[in-house]
C-alpha cells in the first residue's frame, strides 16, 4: 500500500531533483497536492490505488464551488495531472487516473500597466530619497530601477549574485523558470542606480548570511520575495488604478512600454523570457487597448 501523502512527497522530490520547474513552481504544485491530500482524508482515502477519475473530478467540482479564481483552479488541476500522470507511468495506479479531468478556460484579463508619467515619477522621487544616504532608500531606488528596466520576475531579482551583474557592459544575467539563464540588458539609470547600491547601500546592509546575493534585506540576509512585494506595493498604493500593485506590474509595465515604444514581439518575448510568443502577446492587446484609449480621448470623430 501507498498513502497518499508518501506518494505526494515521493513525486515532489522527483520533480525537484529532474530541475525542469523552477522551484517556486514545485513548491505551488506541492502545496495544490497538500490540498489534494486534505481532501482524499475527508473522503477517507488511504491507499493511491483508490485514487479513481471520478475522485478527481469531484475535487476539481469542491473547488470551483468555493468560487476559486480560474487562473488558480487551472493551476490546481494541473497540479493533479502532473501527479496523476506520474502515478500511472509508476504503476501506483491502473494507467492515469486524472487525464479526462478537464481544465477550466482561462480568463482573458489584461494586466494592469502604469503609465510612463507615473513611472518617471515614481523613479524619481526614489532617486532623491536615496540622496538621504539611507541604505533601504538607495536599495529600493536600486531595486525599482532594475525590475522596471529589465522586466525581470521578483524570483530573478531575489536569486541574482553578484557575480551575474556586469555593470561596463550594462547586462546581467539571470536564472529564470526551468533554470534557464538568459542575460538582460540593463539601462544606463538602472546601472547608475545599482552602482550606488553596490558601492553604499549594500555594503551598510552586509551580514554574516549574506553571502554574494545581490539584494539584502535589513538583518544581510538575502532579500526574499515576500519583502519585494512589500515595497512594491507601498510605493504603488498611491497611483491609483485597479489591479494588483506587486513586482509583476512592473513587468507588465516594462514590456507594454517596449512594444508602445516599437520592439518587436520576438525581442520581448526573449527579454521577459517566455517559452511561448503566445504568452507575450497579451501585450499586444495592452498596447492596443492604450492606444485606442487615447484615441478615443483626442480624435474628433472618435
């Protein structure tokens, strides 16, 4: 007999050491399991080989009923092939018990993208802050200046050494989803600005843990994601706008700004690191939308 949980555990430890997924990706589909597993003990499920289609469908269902986000419940069920799949490939179950689980369609949302008005603003007024000499101010102004510049996901900017930052050649190279590197090129206020982090604000911030991780949070430990959000949403929370205030706006900012500015799709898409151009071309729809909001703004026969 296999319990549930050994096999959860079993197929998380594969995952990880395969290196395919990121390990933010394996520690989401791990906690959609746990929650799997909490649900097969209500049902009183304790071997895998009770593990049947219909099971699986009726978490999907208990899901959908307490009105979770499409985006996540898409997650969730992808979460469960994955296991699925690798059960009936081991034999642990009679063939793939979660293949005719059907995943619910995506909602077509766009993201929410600042203006360059608010963006040279908010930079801005970093920059004066960091003239204070306060080594948080000089590493915030630091670390907005390289999101927005590179469009880099908070994983990348969490993650980056010190040793993977080449200022003369104004690039750094990051390790993105399926530990793949890719360099970035970095513009010359996002260099000025990482610069003085690395000559002021860090050295002031530098402890026993901290290692050649670039950002530090206030103990020299590496910062994490959870801090970035923070600051993130402070400085967002007076532009106003809907939709979520974390590092991804600035990302989705950043990429809009490139295609309103006239990149191609293929350079953003190589940019932001997409596996596929379909995933880049929500962008082109953002783009669009401004510019047919301006249009119907400033034309006269709008």
């Amino acid at each position: 007999m296999l319990t549930p949980a050994v096999a959860v555990r079993m197929y998380c430890n594969q995952r990880s050491a395969d290196r395919v997924l990121a390990q933010n990706s394996v520690t989401a589909y791990e906690s959609d399991l746990l929650q799997f597993l909490e649900y097969l003990h209500e049902q009183r499920v304790d071997d895998v080989a009770e593990l049947d289609t219909e099971l699986c469908r009726s978490w999907v269902w208990a899901l959908a009923e307490k009105g979770l986000a499409a985006s996540s419940l898409r997650r969730k069920v992808s979460s469960l092939k994955g296991f699925t799949h690798w059960l009936g490939l081991n034999a642990h179950t009679v063939g793939d018990v979660g293949t005719r689980v059907k995943t619910p369609k995506a909602q077509h949302s766009l993201p929410r993208v600042l203006s360059r008005t608010q963006m040279e603003n908010l930079l801005e007024g970093l920059e004066v802050a960091a003239t204070s000499g306060d080594p948080l101010a000089i590493r915030d102004s630091a670390l907005l200046e390289l999101l927005y510049a590179t469009a880099m996901r908070v994983s990348e900017l969490t993650s980056l050494t010190l040793q993977r930052i080449d200022l003369p050649s104004l690039c750094v190279t990051v390790v993105g989803k399926g530990n793949k590197e890719r360099v970035i090129p970095v513009g010359k206020p996002a260099a000025l600005a990482l610069e003085r982090y690395l000559r002021e604000g860090r050295v002031a911030l530098l402890g026993p843990e901290s290692g050649d991780t670039c950002f530090l949070s206030t103990r020299g430990k590496p910062v994490g994601s959870r801090t970035v959000y923070t600051v993130v949403a402070r400085l967002l929370a007076d532009l106003g706008g809907e939709g979520p205030a974390g590092p991804h706006t600035l990302r989705h900012t950043a990429a809009t700004h490139l295609l309103d500015g006239g990149a191609d799709l293929r350079s953003v898409q190589e940019l932001l690191g997409h596996a596929s151009l379909g995933t880049t071309q929500i962008y082109t729809h953002v783009s669009f939308e401004r510019l047919k909001g301006a249009y119907d703004t400033a034309h006269p026969r709008a």
